[in-house]
C-alpha cells in the first residue's frame, strides 16, 4: 500500500460553559483533531483498498495520543468519542470508510480499552465541507446524557484527491443533560451498550 502522505492538521478544543441554564462547575471540553491526507485511490477504482487501513494505524494513534494531550492530557478524563471522515471529490465514500478500524481503534487504544463501538459518519465534499461527528459515551453506547455532535470542518480542505479524517473526543455529559436514561454511573460495562 501507498505511504501515507498528510498535508496538515487541525486541533481544536471547544470549552462549554452553560447552554442558558446556570453554569457548570467544570465546563464540558470537546476536542477534534483533523488530518488531511492524500488519498491515493483517487480518480480512479481500485478494488483492493482494505491494505490501506493498516498504514493508517499510526496516525490514528498519533492523532488519538494528541487529542488526549489538548483535552488535559488523562485518558481517564475522557468520557465520549466519535470518528469522521470527508472524501474528496475525486474519491468515493468507500475511501472514508478505511477510517473506522485505523481511527476507532487508536482511541480505544490510548483510552484504557474503552468498550462501546466508536460512532462514525462520512461524506463526500470539497474544501470547506464540513461534518458533524456523533459522540457517545467511551464504555456504554445507551448513556443517553451523552449523545452529542461536533462540527468539523477544514477551510481548505479536502482537495479532490483527498481525505479529512477526524476523531472527536469530549470529557462528559452535554453540560445540560436532563432527559433521562441509563446514566454513566449504572454502567455495567458487559457489552459496549449498557
């Protein structure tokens, strides 16, 4: 397979203080970190491009160790998780998809073996795209308190032949949740769900 060939990177951190109800005492982080990468499938089908999913496993966990770093730097502290890509025009929504194993991994990885399924989304687009990667809870997909989004974006890219993938991670709940459901503490941690 190719050599993996990143243009740049993005980090940004959110904090969030309230959403019009009072103040929490900790405010919520939510991070993402972003590489844009050529994508060397683009412009034409290749139809083995499962190869390509082993030589990203190490900038999935360089981008995973450093999304950590920005949110505090303890893996402990860290509650949700999402993972994303955005295609390139030249690319089809198949090349996102080589995302999941390299990029889900790497963040259960450097968070301890967390147990739920990392939530992911994908699409095609041109620079600018963006996309709003789901987050839920890092052990238990069914805490409801933590269901969230973030939207992520690179103004210039991805290029046509080019891929943005992304890994979100948050330190709670939506600092507002109140609408029930299993709760992080009931956590019985046997399946990934509840």
């Amino acid at each position: 397979m190719p050599d993996v060939e990143v243009r740049k990177r993005l980090v940004t951190v959110e904090e969030i203080f309230h959403e019009g109800g009072p103040a929490a005492a900790a405010p919520l982080k939510r991070g993402a970190v972003l590489a844009v990468v050529h994508n060397p499938f683009a412009g034409r089908y290749v139809e083995d491009i499962a190869g390509f999913m082993e030589d990203l496993k190490p900038l999935g966990l360089a981008m995973a160790t450093d999304l950590v770093a920005a949110l505090g730097g303890r893996a402990g502290a860290i509650e949700g998780y999402g993972k994303g890509a955005i295609v390139g025009a030249a690319g089809e929504l198949e090349h996102g998809a080589l995302w999941h194993v390299p990029g889900g991994y790497a963040m259960r990885e450097v968070l301890g073996g967390a147990k739920a399924i990392v939530p992911s989304t994908k699409k095609v687009g041109g620079p600018g795209t963006r996309l709003d990667v789901p987050v839920t809870h890092v052990n238990a997909s069914y805490v409801r308190s933590h269901f969230d989004a973030m939207e992520v974006g690179v103004p210039d890219g991805p290029k046509a032949d080019e891929l943005v993938l992304v890994l979100v991670m948050t330190t709670g709940a939506r600092v507002h949740a109140r609408v029930g459901g299993l709760k992080a503490s009931e956590i019985k941690g046997e399946d990934g769900l509840r």
